[in-house]
C-alpha cells in the first residue's frame, strides 16, 4: 500500500464530509467571537458614511507612536484603538509593530484579547499578508491550544490557505494536532490535512509535507472517528506521495477500521507489511483487533485473538496495556457473562508460559480492569466462579482487589477474601497485612482486623511488629481497652511479637481513662500473673483513676504495694520520681490518710526528691479545714500525731 506509485494530484472525491458538519464549525467559530467582536444577528445597514478621508503623514506617525507606547506600557485596550484607527483609515503600522501588537495580544492568556488577536490576524491576511511574520501566526496557533479554541484555529489556516499564505508545516502542525486530540475535531482536521496535502503537491512545496504525527492524526480521524476505508487509504496513499514511513501507531489505526469491517484478508496484508518494514512486536495489531471486535460485539473473535497473542508471544506474555483490558471487560459484561470471562482467563492460563510473572497475565489484567473500573462485586464473582471450575490465580489477581476493598474500606470482605485466599494455599507478604490492617482499624472494624491478625500469625509470617501496634494504637485511640486486653491475652505468648510493660500500661491507663477501676486492677493482676513487673507509669495510671472516682482507700493500698517495690538506683522495681511522689501526695492527703503521707514525704525526702508543698496545704485546705486535733486526741492518738507532722511539714501551724 505504502510501496504503491500514487499519482501527484489528488482526483476528483466524493464529498464526504455534510453541510450540517460545516455549519456547525461555523457556529463554534462565531460562539468564539460573540459577542465582543463580531455578531450572528444581523443588524439594519446603517446609512453609507461618506468614505474616510486617508491620514495625512503627521497623523499617521502619531498614531504609529500611541501604538508604540501602548505596548511598551502595556497599556492594552490604547493599543487596540490606535489600531483600529489606523487600519479603519486604510493604513497600517509598520511590521514590527503590527507582530509585537498580535504576539501581545495572543500573550495575555484571556478570550477577549485572543478574539482581538485572532481578528487581527485573519484581517492581516485578507489585506496585507506580507506584514504577517510566521513567529507571529505560531505564537497565536499555540494561545488557541492552551486555550482549547479548536474552531477558529482551523479557520486561521483556511484563511491562510485561501490567502495563499504558505508556512512550513512544522511552524504550526503541531499545534493544531494538539488542538484536534484535546477536542477529538478529527473532521475539521481532516479538511485541513486534505487541503494542506493538496497545495504540497499542486505547488511544489516541500516544506509543507506533513510529518507522521500529523499523518497518524488524519489517520486516526478516519479509522475511529468517520469509520471510513477510502479516506483513510487516501491518508495512507499521501504518506507513500511524501516518502512517509508509517509506524506501529499507523497500522494499528488501519488494523482497527479492517477488523470493524470485517476486511481480514486486509489485515494479514498489513501484518505482512509490519514484518516488511521490520517491526517485530505485534502487540499494536492485537489491540486494535480486539478493541475493533469488542465494539461490533464479536467477543469470540475477541478471545480467539486473545489466544493467538499468547501462542505467538515469548514467556513475557502479550503485555497489554490497561485500556485494552477494560475494553475486554466492557465487552464482555455488555454482550456476555461472568462465565464467559471466567473462562477466557481459565483457557489463557492454560495457553501462558509456566514462568510468566504474575502481573503480566491476562487474568491479572482483567482482574485488575474489573477494580479499575469500579466493577469490584464482579471481580469477585470471576474468581468465585473460577474457583468452582477448580482453577485459581496467581497471588498477585487477588491483590489488586484486596487493595481496592482497602480502599472503599469494604474491611469485611477484605478479611473474607484472605481467608480465602489461604485456604487455597496462597500467602500474603507482611505489607500487604499491613495496609489491610490499617484500613480495618481506620474504619473501625476491629473485628476483621483481628481476623487479619490471626490469619497472619497461622502463615507465620516473621514480621508483625508493624500490624501489632497498628492494633494496639487504633484501639488506645478509640478507647477500647476491653479489646485490647483480649487482644493482648491472645497474642502474649506469641515469640514472633515483643510484648513490654508498655503494652499492659496502655491499657490500664485506657480502663482508668474511661473509670472502668476494677478492670484497670484486674489487668495490673493479670500482668504481675505473667510476670510483666509494673513500673511507675502503672501506678500513676492507677492512682489518677482512683483519684478522680474519690476512692482514696484504694490509692492507700497501691502505696502500700509500692514501697516495697521502690527501686534505689531505678534499674529494677519502681522508679519513685517527682510524678508518682506528687500523685501520691495529693490523693493520699485528700483522703486523710495522713500516716501514709508521711511515709510518702520521708521517702522523697531519702531520695532527694524535691516537693512544691503549696498544693498540698490547698488540697488540706479544702477537705480538711474543719479538722480539729483536740478531737482526734481523744479517739486517734497516731492519727493526730500524723496531723500534726504534716502541718508542720506543710507550714500550717504558723
């Protein structure tokens, strides 16, 4: 086809593209030029002015300096009225000025000045197109594609066209290929492409051949958009005129149209030219027969063209790309069943090379198109089914939808779906547990991940170090100390996990937080049962819960428990510090077990421990004011004597 002679000129061609089409452009043209500019309404002919009289050279030259000074400040809408002034009178500034006013005008990135730059330009071509430089049409071309104005930088080029205004193709076809792919205006593209082609050839001029990108944009246009075989082989028969070398993208386009057709004698032509032109990889062909046939719905054809990839291709597999797996999917879910799918991935495995990575298999790919395109109910569905056909994937098929259920925090599922994915003999690395674990307590469903957590210790893997204190932190903030006992009862025993006093503290502090006493203490019991030596956090948690509930009796006891733990040096037992000295102080002297406080102050006092004794003379203060020694003589004689002791120590009695 490319190696075909084709004559020079183009002969004469059925209209393809409808009055309605142009039209159409017409109206996208003059939307971008309402209302500012121009107008689609007519409007009654107002009575001829007398024809303006030419500026004399004095005038001339002043508007000429206006212009120029305008630019220079910036002063925008000055320099369009000393235009407009001079072009109304028949004259116009010199080139330099009337370049700098467009580039200007095409610079400022608003719709206003880019109608005013793009009037310009086509006025500058109908009147004097010699004062236009090229720099100057290509820096307008590019404001319209950042702008996204497809229309009038298609009319831009016919008036260039018209006007006999010659550029070299690559000063604007790249622009105007972006613009055609942002907007997918292929027919408009397509007259331009035609026309541009024609002037090459009519006038001899090399400059104006087209490169690929521009070939394959016309190409494109034909084979997807207008579904055309003769204007997209008069594409093809143009690229053979210019000594245009087609790539990969080309064929594929071409394969696209051929299979849509039905024209496969026309498809084994091509892969005989792709080998010709020494293109190895037939990926490009594969595509595109399988987008052409899911579109007409030929999903055998589909699957068949599937197979063949796989018994032609190396142990890499076919590699398709994500796009083309959702058009399988799409296909098949529109004009098949989960069956069908199901069964293509069964016989591609069966068909792929025994060390092809997992990732490169076309179930994982339609797995993977099913999450992507948010079908997640149905991906499961393929696999259930695969699963009672006896046949199961590779690890990484179910991963791609554990992280999509991760995602959506459908944590219940997720956790089934590991037990699933278990019982089939399949094992889960430690950071895919991981981020399953984190969705679970991030949506609160502890229960799944405990499930996640025991699952990960029945596949005894090494490293749970990071899913255990993803537990034990979501459920400290959350307030859950119940669960984080079971939890921890569960797992205590468990050498792959290193449990610490740190982690029995967490929760008493948690039950003493939400004033749950007994199960605070019931765990300090439980803890000293396993042999975890409490430390002073411990009793610090405990002390401040006991406080807040008035339950001073019970701080009594702790103290008593604690001096016999208080560690001299601090490496073993009870770290007596400033924090547990204050605690204790404060609870003991509002509950008036005054003995006890001394104890407590004798004790820091032998430890060098410095005390504030201001809060404790408030703390008598408010509870004790009434408290009269006389009285306590009478039925306490030590009581009154630790009275006592503790107002001196305090400074009360003065």
């Amino acid at each position: 086809m490319w190696r075909r002679a084709v004559a020079v000129r183009f002969a004469p061609q059925r209209r393809f593209f409808s009055t309605s089409e142009s039209e159409s452009e017409s109206q996208t043209l003059y939307s971008f030029l309402q209302p500012s500019l121009f107008s689609l309404k007519p409007t009654p002919s107002p009575p001829r002015p007398q024809s303006p009289k030419p500026l004399q050279n004095p005038a001339l030259e002043d508007l000429e300096s206006a212009l120029n000074t305008s630019l220079s400040t910036n002063n925008t809408d000055e320099a369009w009225k000393s235009f407009k002034a001079l072009t109304t009178n028949s004259s116009f500034p010199s080139k330099s000025l009337t370049n700098s006013l467009i580039t200007h005008l095409a610079s400022l990135h608003d719709l206003y000045n880019l109608k005013r730059a793009f009037a310009s330009a086509v006025f500058l071509l109908e009147k004097s197109p010699a004062l236009l430089d090229f720099g100057t049409v290509q820096t307008l071309l590019g404001s319209m594609s950042s702008a996204n104005t497809a229309a009038p930088a298609f009319a831009l080029i016919k008036c260039m066209f018209k006007n006999r205004y010659f550029m070299p193709f690559h000063t604007w076809g790249s622009a105007i290929v972006e613009i055609t792919r942002k907007n997918r205006s292929f027919v408009a593209f397509l007259r331009v492409f035609n026309e541009n082609c024609r002037i090459a050839i009519d006038e001899k001029l090399e400059f104006m051949k087209p490169d690929l990108d521009a070939c394959n944009v016309a190409l494109e246009g034909c084979c997807h958009d207008l579904e055309s075989v003769s204007e997209a082989e008069k594409v093809v028969e143009m690229m053979s005129v210019f000594g245009i070398r087609p790539d990969e993208s080309s064929f594929g386009f071409l394969t696209y149209l051929y299979a849509l057709k039905g024209l496969e004698e026309k498809i084994v032509e091509l892969e005989g030219l792709m080998d010709g032109f020494g293109f190895s990889s037939k990926r490009v062909i594969y595509s595109n027969l399988i987008n052409a046939y899911v579109k007409s719905g030929n999903l055998e054809y589909v699957s068949r063209t599937i197979f063949r990839s796989l018994r032609e291709a190396d142990e890499q597999g076919p590699n398709y790309s994500e796009e083309t797996y959702c058009e399988v999917v799409k296909g098949f879910l529109k004009n098949g069943t989960i069956k069908d799918l199901a069964s293509l991935i069964i016989e591609a495995q069966n068909l792929e090379a025994s060390s092809i990575v997992v990732d490169r298999s076309i179930g994982y790919g339609i797995i993977s198109a099913c999450v992507s395109l948010g079908f997640l109910d149905k991906a499961h569905s393929i696999l259930d089914e695969m699963n009672v056909q006896g046949v199961s994937v590779g690890l990484g098929v179910y991963v791609s939808i554990l992280k999509a259920f991760s995602k959506e925090h459908r944590t219940a599922e997720a956790a089934q779906l590991v037990t699933e994915i278990s019982s089939l003999g399949l094992q889960l690395d430690s950071d895919c547990y991981d981020t399953l674990i984190d969705a679970s307590m991030s949506s609160q469903d502890f229960q799944s991940a405990f499930s996640l957590f025991r699952d990960m210790r029945e596949a005894r893997i090494p490293d749970m170090k990071g899913s255990y204190l993803t537990v034990m932190t979501g459920l400290t903030e959350n307030n859950r100390p119940e669960l984080m006992a079971a939890f921890l009862d569960e797992i205590v025993e468990d050498p792959r996990i290193e449990v610490g006093t740190h982690d029995w503290n967490s929760i008493i502090h948690a039950f003493c937080k939400v004033g749950r006493l007994e199960d605070a203490r019931r765990t300090l019991r439980r803890m000293i049962f396993l042999q975890f030596e409490p430390n002073d956090q411990t009793y610090l948690s405990l002390i401040n819960g006991y406080a807040s509930a008035e339950k001073y009796f019970s701080v009594l006891m702790l103290w008593n428990e604690v001096k016999r733990r208080i560690s001299a040096d601090g490496e073993k037992g009870v770290k007596f510090d400033h924090n547990l000295v204050d605690a204790f102080l404060y609870a003991l002297v509002k509950g008036g077990f005054f003995d006890a406080v001394m104890q407590v102050v004798e004790k820091s006092q032998e430890m060098k421990i410095f005390v504030d004794k201001w809060r404790y003379k408030q703390a008598f203060m408010e509870v004790h004011k009434k408290l009269r020694v006389t009285k306590l003589r009478k039925r306490n004689i030590r009581k009154m004597e630790a009275v006592i002791a503790f107002k001196n120590w305090a400074g009360l009695n003065a």
